[in-house]
C-alpha cells in the first residue's frame, strides 16, 4: 500500500515554518490528529479534527480505521525523537508513512544555549518517572531535558540538591521559535521560578565537593542500596556486570534478586536496558524499589515468587543473572527461555550451590571463576584485611 499517513513536525511559527511541500500535505488533509496546541497552529484548516485519544493507546486504532485517507499527525518538533512517530512506526508499516521532522525542542535549545549536540545529553520525563533522569547527573555533564510540565524544574532542582549538585545551572525555554518565546535562568538551589507548562530545560551539572558520584559504570559503593545485609557486594557485582555486558534495550532476568542491586545496575550502564527482578520475599522487594527510585531506574519491572515457576510467561531474556533459588531446574528454565548470543551468569556462596555449578561448568562450558575480595577494616589502632565470603561465578554465552 502507497503512504497515506503522514506525520508532520510543526514549531510554534505553525504552517509558516512548514516547507512548501510539507505545508501543501497538511493543508491537503482530510483528517488532522494532533494535541490542542497542535490544531490551534493550524485552526484555519478545514480538514476533520481529531483529539489525541484517551488512552493513547487508541491511536493506533484509529489511524487503522482511517487507512486510505488522506491522514495528517502533528507532532512537536522532530516525529521520531522521543516523539509519537515512533510509536505509530512500531504498529504500521513503513510503506504507509511519510515523516515530515522539523527542528526538535532539543536542537532547539542546544542552540539557544550555544552547546554542541554531541557533548551532551538528551532525556524525555515527559509522561514517564521523573526519577530516570537522576542516573544522568553527573560532574560538569549537561542535559537537556524534555519535561512534562511547569513542575518539572523544581522537581529537577531539588534531585540536584540532594545530590551535591545545587550549584548546577539551570534554564527553561518555553516556546522556542514563536512570537512568546521565553527564557528562565537560575541556579538549582534557589530555583523558585513559575514557567510555562510546555517547556524544555536545560542544566548544567556542577558538583559541590562532597557531591555524590554515581557512575554508570557498574560497581556502586554498597551504602548507596538499601539492603537487609543479604547482596552482591560492590567488587562481585563489578564483576557479574561485566559477564552480563549490558547493552542498550537489552532484558535482563535478576533471578532472586533480593535488593535490586544487579538489575540496578544493569538499567543504570546502557540507555534503555531493562529488568525483571524475580524476588519471593517481599521485603526484598520493598529494597529492590526504593533502590531502583533512588537510582535512577524507575522502570524496573518486580515479580514475586519463586523460581523456576515465575519464569513462566516471561519476555524471553538477552541476560540473566542467577543470584539465588539456584538449582537444576532453574537453570533448565533459563537456559532454554535466553536468546541466542545471551548471557548466563551464576554466583554461589554456598558449598552445595558450588558443587552444582562445578556439575554444571563439566556438562556446557562456559567459565569457572572464585572471586575472594578483602577488604581493609580497622583491627584496635590498626588496619587488617578482613575477608568477605569468596563466590564461585559461573558464565557461558548461548552460542
């Protein structure tokens, strides 16, 4: 089938900003679809409009319902950048689409505050968890941040502030490239400004000396998980991280994953990774949560009970780590749920979990490693190693 639909990008200069081309398909239409802001950029249209639906899910349906007419979706700036074309992309086919992008509220604002797209980052909490927005703040990093409303700065400040960044230069542009554009300076601790409810901000992460440094490189410091003492310790953890080699939208399964502290991490090192922790304790669970807030990974997916039965029904995983319920039965599960080229990583404490994973090793492959960390503690005046417990790691890759 030829394109039908079409998904144009349009600024706050409306049809005006439009290419020639773009603006004849628009004024062409016979169906508009677009958000409130959208249709008063083109109120002299005289094509049939149509509100975003409620759920938006139902837009799909109705782009289906409309096939073979002449359909217009209006987006803001860019269809494909944290946009609805993407969506839409997902459920048609390519062939029915045309996109028509026009300037994005990020490049937008990259230019408004004279920094270049490369060096920086660019993150949407429109209509998602604020929170995932803190596994960027990072010393002397800039971001910009598409918001979801005029809350949003204060909220970012204040996530700042706590983190040792308040000093951290913040700016909302509101309106960008129309007759009412505006513009907010300030500084993350003082930040008291009222903004418009559609606006883009951009920060500047500048970090106190006692700022907490959180690097998405795996291997956070212990202190920061809430715990019940039970988790995979800092250097251990470091080292299943990179057995599991997370990459970007890749599925993990934290088999028995008590606090969270491997799937944390795992969201936390690639855009995009997810998790589903497997945990039949509930106060585990409870930790799991806070941490994955705390941190930066609102999205991590929590399931309870245990395993192999909770394995069932699952999405089919790119990695899984098997923290504990470690048996036979289990790693049959999870052998035969992982994908092709996926990662497999076991960690034992337990004389009898060893025993299983040396069986294991003998029968597919893989690497067989102990890990024995020390760490330096005060003994009276002085200082002494003292040993964690060591853990037998096991991984293979499904080839």
């Amino acid at each position: 089938m030829s394109a039908w639909l079409h998904i144009v990008g349009i600024g706050e200069d409306g049809l005006e900003g439009l290419t020639s081309a773009t603006r004849t398909v628009v004024e062409a239409a016979e169906i508009i679809i677009g958000g409130e802001r959208h249709h008063a950029l083109t109120k002299d249209l005289d094509a049939t409009r149509i509100a975003w639906p409620s759920p938006f899910d139902a837009l799909i349906e109705t782009l289906k319902s409309n096939r073979g007419k002449r359909v217009v979706v209006l987006a803001t700036g860019d269809p494909l950048w944290y946009s609805v074309g993407a969506r839409i992309g997902r459920e048609l086919d390519p062939s029915e689409i045309v996109y028509h992008p026009q300037l994005s509220a990020f490049q937008l604002a990259a230019a408004r505050m004279g920094w270049s797209m490369a060096d920086l980052e660019t993150l949407t909490v429109h209509g998602r968890a604020i929170e995932q927005m803190v596994a960027f703040i990072q010393p002397d990093q800039r971001l910009l941040i598409l918001t979801t409303g005029s809350e949003t700065p204060s909220q970012v400040a204040a996530f700042l502030k706590e983190r040792g960044f308040g000093g951290s230069r913040m700016t909302v542009l509101a309106s960008m490239g129309g007759e009412n554009e505006q513009r907010f300076d300030g500084i993350a601790r003082d930040w008291d400004h009222e903004v418009p409810a559609f606006n883009t901000l951009a920060v500047e992460c500048i970090a106190a000396s006692d700022a907490a440094l959180l690097p998405r490189v795996p291997g956070l410091p212990d202190e920061l998980f809430a715990h019940d003492g039970t988790m995979t310790k800092q250097e251990v953890r470091a080292a299943t991280l990179a057995k599991l080699m997370p990459m970007r939208g890749a599925l993990l399964w934290d088999v028995g994953c008590g606090c969270g502290s491997v799937a944390v991490e795992w969201m936390r090192a690639a855009r995009y990774a997810r998790a589903i922790g497997i945990e039949p304790r509930d106060d585990r669970r409870v930790f799991a949560a806070q941490n994955a807030l705390a941190l930066g990974v609102p999205k991590l997916e929590l399931v309870s009970g245990s395993v192999p039965e909770k394995l069932n029904g699952l999405t089919a995983p790119d990695a899984i780590f098997i923290g504990g319920g470690l048996s036979i039965e289990t790693f049959d599960a999870c052998w035969e749920a992982l994908r092709p080229l996926g990662r497999l990583v076991c960690n034992a404490v337990t004389l009898e979990s060893e025993a299983l994973l040396i069986s294991l090793h003998k029968k597919h492959g893989g690497q067989l490693t102990k890990l024995q960390i020390n760490r330096a503690e005060p003994i009276g005046n002085l200082t002494g190693w003292r040993p964690l417990m060591p853990v037998t790691q096991w991984s293979l890759v499904k080839r």
